[in-house]
C-alpha cells in the first residue's frame, strides 16, 4: 500500500486601508512553508501530544525586499514591522493567522510577509513575496496567512 503523504501549502491575502478606511489595494499569493517551519510544526506536535508547551506561531512580520521566497528561508531579509496576530481554524485543514500594521506601523514599501512562532526573531514557519505595496502613514494593512494540511 503506497504511503500518503502530508503537504502544507500557504496562501497570503494583503489589504491596504486608507486614511479614512477605503481599500486602496488588495493582493493574494502563495509562499513556500520552509524547512526549519516544517519541523517547528511536528516538534508543536509532539510537544502538544504531551501538554508540555503552546503553539507561539501567530506574528506576522513585513519587509522591504524583493528577492523570493526560497524553502531555506529563516527569515525575512529586510523586516520593517512585526504584529502579533489572531489565531484560528477554519474547516478543510486551514490554520489562518491575521494581523493589522496600524497607521505609522510598517510605513514605506512592503514585498515580503512572513508567518513566525515570536514577536522577536523566532523561526520563520512560512514566508512568501509579493508586488509591491506602498503603505503610507496614514495607511492599515491587513495581512492573513493560511497554512492548508492537506
């Protein structure tokens, strides 16, 4: 009998807020889950199966540069802002993480989100580029990061 094996899969939704809460831009895209993300997840696992800690992966970071995303990735490589986010489970095997960069949070060009287990440094679960945002001052941005098991 051949084996199943488990795939996970990111997709990334972005909307950027005006000044007075118009959405002034939207994107979507898909990012690599990396390595060193892949064994923070089974080690939650196994730490899970024996009540011995909490699963931390719930910031979301932004950052300036370009280059894509690539499955050794441990960070991102230029971070301009990093917001702790809200945490939950939708059906079909998706944990979803949303987070807001709030006006003067994260302001200039924004490329690159990554999804990490801490509000500093951390492991880099999943990390995905994107076509630029210019966030002003006077902007929000919404970022939400979905890992599908599948």
């Amino acid at each position: 009998m051949p084996l199943e094996k488990v795939k996970m899969r990111g997709e990334w939704f972005m909307y950027l807020y005006g000044p007075n809460g118009e959405l002034k831009e939207t994107k979507q895209g898909f990012n690599v889950v990396t390595t060193v993300g892949k064994e923070f997840i089974a080690s939650f696992l196994q730490s899970a199966a024996v009540a011995a800690a909490t699963f931390t992966g719930k910031y979301i970071a932004i950052g300036s540069d370009s280059t894509p995303e690539a499955v050794g990735d441990t960070a991102l490589i230029a971070e301009s802002s990093r917001a702790t986010g809200t945490a939950s489970y939708l059906s079909g095997q998706i944990y979803q993480v949303t987070a807001t960069f709030a006006t003067g949070s994260g302001t200039g060009n924004v490329y690159e989100y990554g999804l990490l287990s801490s509000n500093s440094v951390g492991t880099l679960i999943a990390r995905d580029t994107e076509a630029l945002i210019t966030k002003g001052a006077a902007d929000t941005l919404k970022v939400i990061c979905q890992l599908t098991i599948s």
